[in-house]
C-alpha cells in the first residue's frame, strides 16, 4: 500500500543522491501520474492517455517514434 512510481523514483533518486529537479520521467498512462509529478522535468509522449496530455506540459514525440531516445539524446547534449 502507498507504493507508486512516484514514491519509487523518489526513495531511488534518494538513495543515489539526485535532487528532485535533476530526475526526469517519461510517461503514458494515468498510473505514471505521480511519478511525473514528482519529478522535476516531466515529459508525456504524444500518443498518451488523455488526462496526462491535458496535465503536463512537455510533450514529446510519439512512443512508436522513438521519443524516449530521441529525449535522451536532446537531454544528454547530442543534437
């Protein structure tokens, strides 16, 4: 009980020692809410669920387009 994404990305990027605002977090679907709300950049693929594109703000490509690698190309300085 009270375990989500959220609460697990926290309790790890804690452990490892990464403030809330270094962490980002790809989402989907309604159960990856709070884990993008936890985290301080969140990002939603253009193809999720209705209620995260109408909750955040950063979306990102379509999961079938490669947004997650193509973010973590953006994000690591490659393009």
């Amino acid at each position: 009980a009270g375990v989500t994404k959220g609460s697990t990305l926290a309790a790890l990027a804690t452990e490892l020692g990464y403030a809330q605002d270094e962490v980002a977090a790809v989402g989907d679907m309604p159960n990856d809410i709070p884990m993008l709300s936890w985290a301080g950049n969140a990002f939603v693929v253009a193809n999720a669920h209705a209620s995260l594109l109408d909750q955040f703000d950063n979306i990102i490509a379509r999961n079938d387009e490669d947004a997650v690698g193509q973010l973590l190309l953006e994000l690591a300085g490659a393009l």
